[in-house]
C-alpha cells in the first residue's frame, strides 16, 4: 500500500494552479445521461473520484473517450439503468445517476451508497423529493428499485434540509420532467451553479427565481456542448491553508477569488496576508496566527470539506478555537491523529475544543478520510522531521498530483509503495 513521507518544516513559496472541481465534475458526469448528443467536458481533474464515475457511466453503457483536452461522452446507445454496489460503494456522488435514470427512462435500479467514515450519510432527502416527481421506490437488498409510471411529472419541492446530492439529483430530473418543476431551499454551492450552467448550455431551461428557488420547465430536445469545469475551490482553500501554516508565501492560481470570499476572510482575521487578482491570489503567512471561532455551514457559510484543514491551523494560534461541525455527524477523525502529533484537540458531540500554540511534531499517520488526509499533510509539512502518512488512497479519491503540486513550491514530500 502506497504512503507518503513529508519531511518538515519547509515555507512553501512559488505557486500552484488549481485543478478543476472534483464536487462539479461529478453531477455534470451525471446530468451527461441526460442528453443523446455528444458532450464535450474540460477541466476535469484527474483524480479517483471522477475514474469512477466514469467508469459507472461505461457500465450503464455510455461510450467515452479523451480526445485532445476533452472528454468526450457519447450517450445516444446508452442503455443500461443499472448502477451496481461494487461502484457506488466506493464513491457516495454515484446515486447522482438515480435522477438522470429515472428522466430518461422511468425506471433504474442503483445502489445505496451506505455510510462512510463521516456519518451515516442517508438519501432519504433525494428519494422523498423525487417521490413528489411521481417516483415510485422500494429498497431491497441495499438496492433502490425505482419507477415513475407516468414519466417524472413537475410539481413544487421544497427540500426539508439543504442537502448538495439531493438539490443536484432533483435539478437533473426535472430537467426532462413533464411540465414545470420548482425547487425551495436549495443548496447554493458554486458546484451547483455550475451544474446549472452546463445545463442551461445543454439546453434545459432552469431559471433561479430567489437565492434558494429554482424553476425548471422540463424539455425534450438537448443540444451538442463543449463545456469547462469550474476550479476546485476546497483544493485552493487548501493550498492557501499550507501557505499560512508554513509561514510561506503562495500564489493561488486559476480561480475566482469572489467564490471563496469567506474563506479568505477568515484568513485575513487569522493574519494571512492576501492579495487578490482577477483569477489569482497571492498569500503570506504571518507568524502570529491569531484564534477563531468557526461553524461549518451550507455555502456561502465555511465548507465543512476544509474543517479539518482549517483546525490544523487553528491548533497553532496564539490563543483557544472552537470548531463547530453543522453539517456531518461524525467528521473529526483526523483529530486522533492530529493529537499524536502534538495537538490538543478535545471533542465534545459536534464541537472541537482546540488549544493553541500547539508545535507539531512529526509521526507515522494514519488517513481515514479525504479532508482527514490532506490535514495530516499540512501538520506534517509544519512539523520539523519526517512524517509517514499511510492509506492515502482516499487523498487520491480528491486532489490531483498532490505531491507534485507541493515540491514545486519547496514542500518535501514523496509517495513511497
Ligand atoms: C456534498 C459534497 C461533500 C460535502 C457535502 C457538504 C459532493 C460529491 N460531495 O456531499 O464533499 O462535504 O456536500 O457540503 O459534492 N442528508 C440527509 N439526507 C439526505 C442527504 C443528506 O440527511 O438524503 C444530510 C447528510 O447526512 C449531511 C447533510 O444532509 O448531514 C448535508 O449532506 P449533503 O449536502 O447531501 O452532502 P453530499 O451531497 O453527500
């Protein structure tokens, strides 16, 4: 099993280009089933995540290849509704192809996801939604056996928790649904916004009609696209995280900075110096890195993807944090981790009590999640010596050539088998 070994504690100084976004490839993969003409995709990132969705995509019959820059999806003979364990289990983002199924065919049959190392994680919102649409369902042997007798028919949603799966899921459904779909308190992450985007190229007619209201006339017709892939905003909150926690000082390139507004803020209250550009920023650490209070949120509120990376920063501030994980149940894995390495982190329900002035010290670690493992990288490209990180099969689930990316801008670092 591959590890990877960091020698700290170098400043990372130079700058990385961000990727495209992991969490938007993989609904616009999805929402591609919708369409019989060919779709063109850029910027995908080449990480773990999007290899399954392709690879689930081939397996319900969908024909793809690279050409040049593009990925090219053809889906005219695409035929199959059936979406096994075996690729889902690996990656919850599969029963993003329940919606777009069940528009194009009326039926599917695709896995439950199950639960996964930050919470129990259920699809009751996606399947109590797509009900409304006139979707009959029974689960049986960890399988959604699902039908719509009349064909998906539009009506008013409102979704009783904001949920980013179940907003994408129902958007892509209603896409090709009978008549007029609206859909209340939406998730409005810029993944979502992208979603639309690439729809509304594709030829469906989605309009925001309020900051979390969507109507969605349902069309029959969609067009041939080429489309680009907005830029990972968790990997550039990240790499700006490394910045600060090295004392370095990184450009952030191939973004829009307004995207992440409030995480550059936070930042700035934490005494990160920051440039902005059109489509960059540029970072410096400070030494003093001064304490916070954070929730995690539904955008535009602080990710719960980057609490764990923002906690290792946190745990070196001159004074005490609180982290306060709102979205998933049990998303402080890392913490363990993170204590052998010299941190003081204690956990009560869904709060994170962290001690400052914490010096990390280097170990041998062990990643339970994706977030989880890049924050034991930070920690460990802050503390002095080397540090070994195993399992990092689930970094590579999220961030493309991470180890790359970081000794181009002076980290040590190198994957060992
Ligand atoms: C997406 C992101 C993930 C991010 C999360 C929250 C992708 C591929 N993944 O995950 O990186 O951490 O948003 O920003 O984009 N819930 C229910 N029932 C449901 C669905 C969700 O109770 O049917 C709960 C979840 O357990 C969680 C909360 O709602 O507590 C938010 O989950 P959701 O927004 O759906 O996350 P994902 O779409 O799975």
């Amino acid at each position: 099993m591959q590890k990877l070994e960091v020698f700290g504690a170098n400043k990372l100084r130079g700058q990385i280009k961000i990727s495209g976004s992991k969490n938007a490839s993989l609904p616009i993969l999805a929402a591609t089933l919708l369409s019989k003409k060919k779709v063109y995709l850029k910027n995908l990132p080449k990480v773990k995540d999007i290899e399954t969705m392709i690879n689930l995509l081939q397996s319900l019959g969908s024909k793809i290849k690279f050409e040049k820059k593009n990925l090219v999806i053809d889906n005219h003979k695409q035929n199959k509704k059936f979406a096994s364990y075996s690729l889902v289990k690996t990656m919850r983002a599969g029963i993003l192809v329940l919606g777009p199924l069940l528009a194009k065919f009326g039926n599917a049959k695709v896995s439950l996801p199950g639960g996964c190392a930050i919470g129990s994680r259920p699809v009751n919102i996606h399947l109590d939604a797509l009900s409304r649409l006139g979707v009959r369902y029974k689960i049986v042997q960890g399988y959604i056996y699902a039908t719509a007798p009349k064909g998906l028919v539009g009506t008013n949603i409102n979704f009783s928790k904001i949920s980013v799966g179940a907003t994408e899921n129902l958007i892509i459904a209603a896409c090709l649904a009978k008549g007029t779909t609206t859909l209340n308190n939406c998730a409005i992450e810029p993944e979502i916004k992208d979603l639309v985007n690439f729809l509304i190229k594709l030829g469906c007619k989605i309009k925001w009609t309020a900051k979390r209201s969507l109507k969605i006339l349902g069309v029959e017709q969609l067009n041939q696209i080429t489309y680009s892939v907005m830029f990972d905003r968790i990997e550039a909150g990240t790499y700006l995280i490394a910045a600060v926690v090295t004392e370095g000082d990184l450009k952030i390139k191939n973004i829009i900075p307004q995207i992440i507004q409030t995480e550059i803020n936070l930042l700035k209250k934490i005494g990160a110096k920051i440039i902005m550009k059109k489509n960059e920023i540029r970072i410096i650490g400070s030494k003093k890195i001064r304490n916070l209070n954070i929730r995690t949120a539904p955008y535009p509120g602080f990710p719960t993807d980057l609490q764990a990376q923002i906690m290792v920063l946190l745990c070196k501030a001159n004074k005490n944090s609180l982290i306060k994980e709102d979205i998933f149940e049990n998303r402080f894995m890392h913490v363990a981790e993170l204590n052998r390495m010299g941190a003081r982190v204690s956990i009560s329900g869904n709060k994170a009590f962290v001690k400052g002035k914490t010096t990390f010290a280097p170990a041998e670690l062990m990643a339970t999640d994706l977030r989880a493992s890049v924050s034991l990288i930070l920690a460990a490209l802050s503390a002095k010596g080397k540090s070994v990180i195993n399992r990092i099969y689930h970094l590579d689930r999220g961030y493309e050539h991470i180890e790359k990316k970081l000794r181009k801008v002076g980290a040590k670092i190198r994957r060992i088998n």
